[in-house]
C-alpha cells in the first residue's frame, strides 16, 4: 500500500501526459456548429448584393418550399470550388439561395461570372449581422431550411459531390 | 559582404511581396469596430462583454484581442446593442443561443461545466493535504 502512494504522483503526471499527447495527436474538431439549428431563421432583409440577383428577405424562405441558404463570399476559395456543387444540385430541383457575407458588387459579379451562379436571389450582409445571428463561423456554410423558415441542418464547410445525395435527402426529409 | 546583402534584398523583397492568398474580405471594418462609443459608461460594459466573448475564428482569444472580420463584426454588434441600452447579460444570453456556452470564457455553473469550477477547488484541497502530510512527517 505505501508503495503505490509512492508511485501515484508519477502514475498521474502519466494520465495527464497522455491526456496532452492524445490533444496533440487528435486534436479536438474546430467546427463549432451552430445551436441554432432547429430554430427559424432569423428576421431580416438583406439587399441584392449581385447585379445579376435579387436580394434576400426572411419572408423568401417560409414560403412553403424547403430550400438551401449558402452563405459564401466571393473572397472564399473554397466557395469557388464549392460552385459547382450547388448548380449540380439546382439541376436536381434544388432551390439554393445565397447570402453573400462582406462582399462588393462587382467583386462578387466577377465571382459569379467567373465560377457560375446557382443562386435564385443574393442578399449582401456587409456586417455579418446575419451570420451571427444564424451561429455561423465562417464561410461557405449551407443551412437545409424547411417550408415554414426553420433551420433543419448545418453543413459547415465546403459541399462536395459526396454530399449532394444526403443534402437532397435532408431536403425531401423537410418538406 | 555585398553577396549576403543582395541575399538579404531578395529576402525583403519576397517577404514584402508575399501578401497572403486572397482569404479575406476587403470590406471596410463595420463602425463600431475599432472605435469605441462616446458614452465612457456604455464603453466600459461593452469592453468587459467583448473580453470574456471567445472569437469564433481564432478560438483561444476573445473578440476583443483578435483581429479576424468576424471578431470586428461582432463588436461592432455588441457596441450598437449597448448603446440602443440592450443589457450585457441579455447580449450574451443571445450568442449563446446561437454558439453554446463555449462562446463565452465566463461559462455558467451548471452541470456539464462543474468541473471546471469545482475541478480547481479538489486541486488546491489535494494539495494542501500533501503539504499538511509532509510538513508532519519532517516535523516527527
């Protein structure tokens, strides 16, 4: 007994080595995902921050018909290659509406001309006050919102071919 | 000699040159970014707010430490609530709705985060113990 009171100081500096160890080597996710999921969307009416689009208002979502709320920015490289994706799902009868986050008009122009628009409206949120009202931690994000304004989902990052067939899914899921 | 100062030319050369990947918004920082209220008194609740809100971009610094869009963003936010007389408490309440309690660096006592108030206080009490046991032992 008195030998493993000895051999306890060492045994937990050894717990607390592998704890550190293992944060090192796994580090923990940095994805923060949103507690508003399951909440609606929040109250707002943002500009056309495209030429090419209208803006976006709360009223656009809870009109019966679940859809995708991207937010992206033209200065976002991922959201380049996250482009195409979201045409790719548009073909499918997927309605995906953008919200454009610190951008300008003609930044974003040559973004949608250069890399496509799948957008059906774009609002411009130049103080983010949207993406923080929605959780949001960065950009792209993309939110499956339901007929009546409610956020079903959150997908943080870039969407990818591999994940079309489950957004499609978690959107019939919300109808 | 002049070999290692066109070496150190080149180096600061590329170094002026090398402006990060375009990854960040060119947008003007919102208002109340950079530029405190006029009200001392409003500044000051809003400072302590923003000094215990995490930054969601750089996670180990508060909003008010970091330098990332987001950051600004936020209190820009956070100083227009304040002045409109919004509480800090309510400020508060309303990101953690939105990011979990991990937003803030002053969490709730509740019983997912008890170890982290009470966790500190086992500590202390484990070590006062040791020291008492071997203060006692030299002493005999």
């Amino acid at each position: 007994m008195k030998s493993f009171w000895r051999w306890l100081p060492l045994i937990l500096f050894g717990l607390l080595a592998g704890l550190v160890t293992r944060a090192l080597i796994f580090p923990t996710p940095r994805d923060i995902p949103s507690k508003w999921v399951g909440h609606p969307m929040p109250g707002f009416d943002l500009p056309a921050a495209a030429a090419s689009r209208p803006g976006l208002a709360i009223r656009d979502l809870a009109n019966g018909k679940p859809k995708l709320v991207n937010i992206f920015a033209s200065w976002c490289i991922p959201c380049a290659a996250e482009a195409p994706v979201l045409r790719r799902m548009t073909l499918e009868g997927v309605e995906v509406d953008g919200i454009a986050l610190r951008d300008q008009r003609a930044d974003l122009d040559r973004f949608l001309a250069r890399y496509g628009n799948p957008y059906r409206a774009i609002g411009g949120d130049v103080s983010s006050s949207v993406a923080i009202a929605l959780g949001s931690t960065g950009v792209p994000e993309t939110y499956v919102v339901d007929g009546k304004g409610i956020i079903r989902k959150q997908y943080i990052g870039q969407l990818t071919d591999a994940d079309v067939p489950a957004v499609i899914e978690a959107l019939r899921a919300s109808q | 000699m002049s070999e290692r100062r066109h070496t150190s030319v080149a180096l600061i050369l590329t170094l002026a040159l090398a402006s990060p990947l375009l990854a960040d918004s060119h947008m003007a920082a919102a208002p109340y970014a950079y530029t405190a209220l006029p009200d001392t008194k409003q500044e000051a609740e809003a400072r302590d707010l923003m000094g215990e809100i995490r930054c969601v971009v750089c996670q180990g610094q508060s909003i008010i430490d970091s330098n990332a869009d987001l950051a600004a963003d936020m209190r820009s936010m956070i100083r227009q609530r304040i002045q409109k007389g919004e509480q800090p408490a309510a400020i508060r309440a309303w990101l953690i709705a939105r990011y979990g309690k991990w937003v803030s660096y002053d969490p709730p006592l509740a019983f997912d985060t008890a170890p982290l108030w009470l966790l500190p206080l086992a500590l202390l009490g484990l070590g006062i113990w040791l020291l008492a046991g071997r203060l006692k032992w030299r002493r005999s």
